[in-house]
C-alpha cells in the first residue's frame, strides 16, 4: 500500500501549506519592526501629506511577506478550491493565536540572574524588557491582526473563486491580482482601526486613513510587480503534477 505521502496532490498540499503558514506567523513577529522605505532604497523621502498629515514612508516590515501569503491564497485556491483555503487560513490563524500565548509564557518566565545584563556590552542593557517589547506586542494588535487576516483571506478567496467563474482558465492575472488588491485593501485598514483606532492609541480618523492609504499603496504596488509570480507558481505546480493532473485538480477547485 502506498503512502499518503506518496500522492503527488497531498504532497503539494503540505508544502503549499507550510509554506503559508509558515509565512503568516512570520509575518506577525516581524511586523513590530516599523521601517523607513525610502532610507532603505536609499532615495530622498517623498514626504507624502494626506489628510493634514505629512512624513516618510513609514512600513511594518510585516508587508514583506504578506503580499507573498495572499499570492500563496490565490495559488492554492487554483488547485485546491476555497475549501483548501478557508482551512489553511483557519489554521493559520489557530497557530499564530497559539504562537502568542506561547511567547506571553516566555515573556513572563523569571529570566536567569546573569541574562538581563549579558548584552549590555552590545547596546541593550536589558535583554529581559528588551525581550518583552519586541515579542509581547499589545492585545489589541495581536486581535486587530487576526481579524484582518481571516476577513482579508475569506475575501480573496471569493473574489478570486468569482473571477474564476466567469473566466474559466482566462485571464488568472484578474483573478489573482484582483482578488489580492481587494483582500489587500480591507487587510490594511481593518488592522489599523482594530489595533489603532479601537486601542489604546485612539487615533484619530483622519491619521488612520493616511497611514491606511500610504500603507495599501505600498501593497497595491507589491501586488502588481508580484503578479509574475503567480505564472510562475502555475508552471511549477503543472511540471511537478504533469498537465492532466493539473487540470484535474483545477476542475474539482472550481466545482466546489
């Protein structure tokens, strides 16, 4: 009898999972690091002004992979259908909440006597409280973060499984890019107003629409440049299944 493993749809499956899973989690640690886009790619800041407020292009490091894992959305809802997406997204979503309870337990584990100070020397004098900044972000982040996940993943997949239908095997750009930029649009500002507006910070409307619009632009971009990607992932998929496969999987996705 052989392996489960052995089926070449399961297995990909595994990967394409891990992979988006993998991506999510990451996604959600990196993304307290706030960066500037236009010191990184060394040009002069654009100081941009919308709705009386002005500055840089300020970015969580966070949209480094989140337009990888809504790319990874469209590419299994190909070959796999909403079903697969909704439960990958489910579990995704399972694990980072269960990744944050874990580093809350770490954060409050009494550290060793030596090792709040061990980095001093480095530029941090307190690894300790420098640990629990960088991991322990606030509640509302991490539920403003889970929310807009799950909304901007179970969008996607629709739009993506609409376009479908209508198009058939045309045109996988509109679908992929045009369920990406929608998903993208409500991702950005629903995290921002759960975390932002509804927390602690109570921004005000017109800062959170500004950030909002700065930071979907960025992703609006991504998305674009991305879209070759998506062929991409289409022709490896096709080589490693074999075109009749391929097809099979694509017309049982499309039937859910």
């Amino acid at each position: 009898m052989k392996s489960i493993l052995s089926r070449k749809p399961v297995f990909l499956f595994i990967i394409l999972a891990g992979f988006f899973i993998t991506n999510a989690i990451v996604a959600e640690f990196i993304g307290v690091k706030i960066f500037a886009l236009e010191d990184t790619l060394g040009i002069a800041p654009l100081n941009w002004n919308l709705f009386g407020h002005q500055g840089s292009l300020n970015l969580t490091a966070g949209v480094l992979l989140w337009p990888v894992v809504f790319i990874m959305t469209d590419i299994i809802n190909e070959y796999y259908g909403w079903k697969g997406v909704r439960m990958l997204s489910y579990m995704a979503a399972g694990f980072i909440a269960y990744s944050f309870m874990m580093v809350f337990a770490a954060v409050a584990l009494t550290p060793a006597e030596w090792w709040p100070g061990s980095y001093a020397a480095k530029g941090v004098p307190d690894m300790q409280d420098a640990f629990a900044q960088i991991f322990g972000q606030g509640m509302w982040i991490i539920v403003g973060s889970l929310i807009a996940f799950l909304l901007g993943q179970v969008v996607d997949a629709l739009i993506f499984h609409h376009i479908r239908k209508l198009t058939k095997d045309d045109k996988v750009w509109l679908r992929a890019t045009g369920s990406t930029l929608i998903s993208q649009f409500i991702d950005s500002f629903v995290v921002l107003y759960v975390a932002f507006v509804l927390g602690p910070p109570k921004w005000e409307i017109s800062l959170f629409l500004a950030v909002g619009i700065v930071n979907y632009s960025y992703k609006f971009l991504m998305a674009i440049i991305l879209t070759p990607l998506i062929y991409l992932g289409h022709f490896l998929i096709e080589w490693y299944l074999g075109t009749e496969l391929a097809e099979k999987l694509k017309k049982e996705a499309i039937e859910q």
